[in-house]
C-alpha cells in the first residue's frame, strides 16, 4: 500500500497559519470546518486503500520554505512543502 502525508494544522496554529497564506479566500474560516473536510478527505483515502500519514505543519518551516523559493503560500506550494517532507 502506498503512504500519503496529508497536511495536518493544529487548531492552535489556525490563526497564524491563516495569517501567513496567500490564498486565504479559499481557506475554511475556522479550524473546526477545515479539521471536519481533512477528517472526511483522510476517510476517503483510507478507504481508496492509501495509509495516510499526518503530517503536522510548523508554521514558520512553512513560511521559510515559501521565502526561500520566492513563491507564494498556497495550496499548491504547501502541498509541495508536505511532499517533500
């Protein structure tokens, strides 16, 4: 079976997370929305047969990692930061 790390933010992180993205409109506005739709994203990977990995999000490695490369802090740069992880 094939391993996924799915992003994973702590609810205490929210804020500043969403602080720090540049995709913000696209965002869930609170931590409970976002946790209930990964919940049901994680089931349907279960379910497909993947092993799903949590893969906690430090803010600040995210924000370096974005810096670094010049690019902006968005679905597709986090999911590349949790890729190469």
């Amino acid at each position: 079976m094939e391993g996924v790390n799915l992003t994973f933010y702590k609810e205490e992180d929210w804020n500043r997370f969403l602080e720090s993205i540049d995709d913000r409109d696209s965002m869930h506005d609170t931590w409970k929305e976002w946790h209930k739709a990964y919940q049901k994203t994680k089931k349907g990977l279960i379910a497909k047969g993947f092993i799903v990995n949590d893969f906690v999000v430090d803010i600040d490695e995210l924000i370096n990692y974005c810096k670094i490369r010049k690019i902006k802090n968005d679905g597709k740069a986090r999911s590349k930061f949790a890729l190469n992880r």
